[in-house]
C-alpha cells in the first residue's frame, strides 16, 4: 500500500476537516507539513512537499485541497519523483481579482499536463473556483473531472466533516 501524503491549504486543515479526519482513520497516511500555513511561500512549499515525496519509500498518493492542490501542481511542474497519483480537491484560483492576496503568490497557475494520473474533484458553488475554471484546470492537467454538485469549498464551513465520496475517489487513485 503506497503513503498517502495529505497536502492541506492555507492555514492547514482542523481536526474536524476531512484530510484530519482520514490521516486518523485511514492507513497509511501523512501529513505534509508546510513551513507557515498562514503565511505561505511557494518555494517553501514547494520544496517542504518535495521532502516529504523523497521520504516515501515508493511512489505515494497525493491528497491536496485548495491552496495545497497548486502546491502539488508547483512541484509538478519543476520535478520529476515518481507519483502513484494525486487527488486534487478544490484547488484554490489564485488567479481570480479577489483572491487573498497572501495566496496570490501561487500564480500563475501551471497548465501543464501531469505526468501522473489525477482527479480534479469540484463543487459548482465553490466561491474560490468557478465551475468553468475547474473543468479547464483538469482539462489542462490531464486529470479526470469529477462535478460534485453544490457543496461548497469541501471544508468545514461548508459541512464538510467526513467526506465519503472523497474517499471513493481515494480508492479509484489506489
């Protein structure tokens, strides 16, 4: 069974946030920890991600949500380690005029094919990714596109405790 590594967005995921809730319940799973969740640097990031992939003694499974899915992208982009695949939930548009401006340094975001199988799962009433920006994103990943309906940004303000059908898509990525 292959590490899962759970990369959280800005300011990391509660206990009560889906990507907490799994690293407690399911096997083999990591958290990759960033070095500030409030104040994010992308070649921290970046680079802090990279270290947890190089500690993994086979290829591992992404889980990234919002800010945490560019940083994934990110590295992507600039390395080429081994993935098994990565689930990415909710991606964060930093691009969008009224992104955090925190959060502005993860642009541009890169459009690049991924060289490892992904999911690119996507509520329709997520306030920080349009409907049509998700579908282009995963168009350009490569990754397939999952819609989930209107469910918000996939975190606790939005209901998300455990979140099965995440853990649905976890199994087709394993």
């Amino acid at each position: 069974m292959p590490t899962i590594l759970t990369v959280p967005g800005y300011q990391s995921s509660g206990p009560g946030h889906w990507q907490s809730l799994w690293e407690g319940s399911l096997g083999g799973m990591k958290r990759v920890e960033m070095p500030s969740w409030e104040h994010p640097i992308k070649a921290a990031w970046v680079e802090a991600l990279d270290e947890a992939i190089a500690d993994c003694q086979e290829p591992p499974i992404l889980v990234g949500h919002s800010l945490g899915c560019l940083a994934i992208v990110h590295w992507a982009e600039g390395h080429d380690r081994e993935i098994r695949g990565a689930l990415l939930a909710a991606p964060a548009d930093v691009e969008r005029a009224d992104a955090l401006a925190v959060l502005r340094a993860f642009g541009p975001i890169p459009r690049l094919r991924l060289a490892f199988p992904a999911i690119l799962a996507a509520s329709s009433d997520d306030p920080f990714l349009a409907p049509a920006r998700a579908r282009a994103l995963a168009a350009d990943w490569g990754a397939r596109f999952v819609d989930l309906g209107p469910c918000g940004h996939l975190n606790q303000a939005s209901g998300h405790g455990p979140w099965p059908r995440g853990e649905a898509l976890l199994s087709d990525l394993r």
